[in-house]
C-alpha cells in the first residue's frame, strides 16, 4: 500500500539562509540572507515575505521545487532562477541584469528547513 501524503508535507513554510553575492562594475560584494517562503504543494503555489501574492511554481518535482525560471520576462538579457533541492535543503537563487549598459550579477547559495505552515493570508482591498 502506498504511503499516504499528511497535510504538514502539502503544506509547510521554507525557512532559507545563506550567503548573497553580488558582482557589478564597483566589485563584489557577500553578505547573508534569510527569506521565509510559505508552499502550498496540493494548491501548486507559494509567496514569500509578507506574502502579498501567491505565485504558481514554475516546477515541482520529488527532488525540486523551481519557484522561477530563466528568461522569465523580465526585459533585454534579464533573468531570474530560484531553485531549492528538495533532497538536500540547498537553495540557488540567479539573478542578471543589464543596469545602463553594465551587466549586474546577484547569487544566493544557502540552506532552507522545513518549518510549520503559517498559510496564506486573506487579501484586503478595497475593491
């Protein structure tokens, strides 16, 4: 009989941190980052932050979750890429830009844990 998937496995927050680089004409620079990200596998969306917006994974699979892709449109030559590894915990983030002309280069490499879901909130608008 196969295992039956819990509610806590569909539905649970992703706290990740580690180490940002950033590569620019003035140099490069390191310093750490945290992000919190709340999943909802069985509803295939996530947000981060304060989660002001859920968003469709671009991928999901046993061995990872791809919250963007390259070449998403973001305009001449931009891209973005999250990647967590479901396996190990270990997260890729890319991120290019053109800035005037001068191409500007974010990574982050870190580790994310499971951690209980605090859900989606409830939007409040005004219309």
């Amino acid at each position: 009989m196969p295992a039956m998937t819990t509610a806590a496995e569909l539905a649970f927050n992703l706290v990740c941190a580690g180490t940002i680089e950033t590569h620019s004409m003035s140099g490069e620079k390191r310093k750490p980052y945290s992000y919190t990200y709340r999943v909802d596998l069985k509803s295939a969306q996530w947000c981060d932050g304060e989660c002001l917006a859920t968003r469709p994974f671009k991928q999901v699979s046993p061995a990872l979750l791809v919250l963007e892709e390259k070449g998403e449109a973001l305009g001449d030559g931009d891209y973005d890429e999250n990647v967590i590894d479901r396996r190990d915990g270990s997260q890729k983030i890319i991120s290019g830009r053109r800035l005037l002309g001068t191409p500007f280069l974010m990574k982050w490499e870190g580790q994310c844990t499971a951690a209980p879901f605090s859900g989606f909130p409830a939007p409040t608008t005004k219309f």
